[in-house]
C-alpha cells in the first residue's frame, strides 16, 4: 500500500503557500477553472502567471499546470504575490529571542501580516524571510499605523500558552502618543467608554448607551504650550481604543487619518506617521516564569 508522504511546501521570499480544499464541484474540469470561480476577485491573468511560475502545488508536492485536472476532496497550495507593492522604506528591528518568542520593534506604516495591498511588505513576511521559520504568528497586533514592540510565537506548540495571556489581561503594555495640549483637562486620569464598530467599518464609534468595554489610564509626561506627551495604560484591548479615547478628551493623537474624521492619504505618502507608540511591554513568562519586559527603541519627540 502506498502512503503518500505529507508534502509542506516551501517558503518562498518569505511567504508562506495557502492552502484550498476541493470541494465535490462537478462544474469545473480544472484546478484553473475552480480558482478562478472561488477567487472571482483575482484576475484568470493572474492565475495563469502563477501556474507559469510553478507557484501552485498539488497535496503531494507535485507541481500543476493550466491543464492539471480538478481532483475532489484533495487541496492544493498556492502563493500569493502582488504585481506592484508599494515599499515602506523603514526597518524592524528583533529586541529579543528564544526559543518560543521573537520580539520585534515595529516601525510606522509597516502592516503586521499580508491583506489586500500588501504581502513582502509586512512585518510577517518580512521577518519569515529573515528567519525562515515558518511558523511565526503574531500574538497580539498593532495597526499599520501605530510603532513599536510587538511579540511573535515561533512554535505552534507554545503559541496558545502565551495568546492566553493577552486574553486573561495578564500583559501589561505602556503606550506613548503626542497630542494637543489643553491646559484645563487634568491628569492622570482613567476614560471608560464603550466602543463598537463605526462607520466606515474600519473605524470605531462610542456608544454612550451600553456599559463600558474599554478602560485606559492616562498621565501626562510632558508639555509645550501647544503639545504634550502623553504615558496610555490601556486596561483593555479593543480595536483603535487609545486612538479613540484621546479624540474623545478633546486631544486626538497627531496625524491620526480616521479620527477625529478620516482622511485618505496617498499609500505612498510616508509624511506623517501618527505619533503613536507602543513604548513597552510586560510579563511573567508562563514558560520560565521569568519576568519580561521589552522597550522600544522609537521615541516620540514633542
């Protein structure tokens, strides 16, 4: 009896293949024909491209052609590239490794893993290439637009243990972040809101009407007449929280494009990064029990 030996494809200038099943789909002939019904966004141009460049694999490793017949209930591997990438011209740099974690100082701009614009030019791919190791995942996120420390699971085995930690709130995280400064609001002091999802559906509203959801403690650091630095703890997690607290006193972090309105600026325009940070990082491993702590090397001037 033969076995057919698990075949896990390469990765290639740091990204990682993707993975489709083949459904029982008696309409199409082809494994062209079904990613190009399955993918409708993707041009069949596109798809040829990647079959001449051998960047799509059947299960067993062997490489498919335009012709390849479509087998059901088998899958396929496939990578992604993009045609035109627009650059981000700043670097990450590892602040520490060891056999579970990789902690990486993120820059501005950079998205943490592939979406619809970017693939080589994210943290994830970027830092796959650099390591070769497959199987980094990020444990937590930071948005495009905001630096700084950010931690990576190097093995599958450990990645849930230390995921867990970020959802039982056992992380402490200090941010930095410039804004105005108004002489009358005083600090330290702590917002409560509750936010949802807003509209456009990438930003985020307040709900004054619903229990708060989202808590963070804020000090001022440092002022001129017209700016101030502030030190965010946020007590928790919540998509734009800090970006959405800050607008909420009145202060919104500087150059910050979706609030208090949004504004579209041109994908390559690399001017004016919001001046957020995420400035430091702590924690008991729960491997080693040793205590963590990790700062970025970035600093926000006034």
């Amino acid at each position: 009896m033969n076995i057919i030996e698990s075949f896990t494809p390469p990765l290639i200038n740091g990204v990682s293949a993707s993975k489709v099943f083949l459904p029982n789909d008696l309409t199409v002939n082809t494994v062209f024909e079904y990613l190009c019904q399955h993918f409708p966004h993707i041009q069949p141009q596109e798809w040829q491209q990647r079959f001449a460049d051998q960047l799509i694999y059947a299960a067993d490793g062997s490489v498919l052609t335009l012709e390849s017949p479509y087998t059901i209930n088998t899958h396929i591997f496939y990578y992604r590239f993009l045609a035109h990438e627009i650059h981000v011209p700043f670097q990450h740099e590892i602040l520490f490794e060891n056999e579970d974690l990789l902690v990486v100082d993120k820059p501005h701009f950079l998205t943490m893993t592939p979406t619809g614009q970017y693939v080589q030019e994210t943290l994830l791919v970027r830092l796959k290439r650099q390591t070769g190791n497959q199987d980094l995942t990020p444990i937590h996120r930071l948005d495009r637009e905001t630096a700084g420390v950010v931690l990576f699971s190097k093995k599958p085995e450990s990645r849930g243990i230390y995921q867990q930690l970020f959802a039982e709130r056992k992380v402490q995280k200090v941010y930095h972040a410039i804004a105005a400064y108004h002489p009358e609001l005083k600090f330290p002091q702590s917002i409560q809101l509750h936010l949802e999802k807003g509209n456009p559906f990438y930003t985020m509203q307040i709900n004054p009407e619903k229990p708060s959801n989202t808590e963070t403690h804020i000090e001022l650091l440092e002022h001129t007449q017209q700016k101030a630095k502030y030190l965010l703890r946020p007590k928790t997690g919540k998509q734009h929280q800090l970006r959405v607290h800050l607008n909420y006193l009145g202060i919104p972090i500087l150059h910050d494009p979706f609030y208090p309105t949004v504004q579209h600026k041109a994908d390559d325009d690399f001017s004016c990064p919001l001046q957020l940070l995420a400035k430091q990082i702590q924690f008991v491993d729960p491997i080693s029990q040793q205590e963590m702590h990790f700062i970025s090397n970035f600093e926000l001037t006034l």
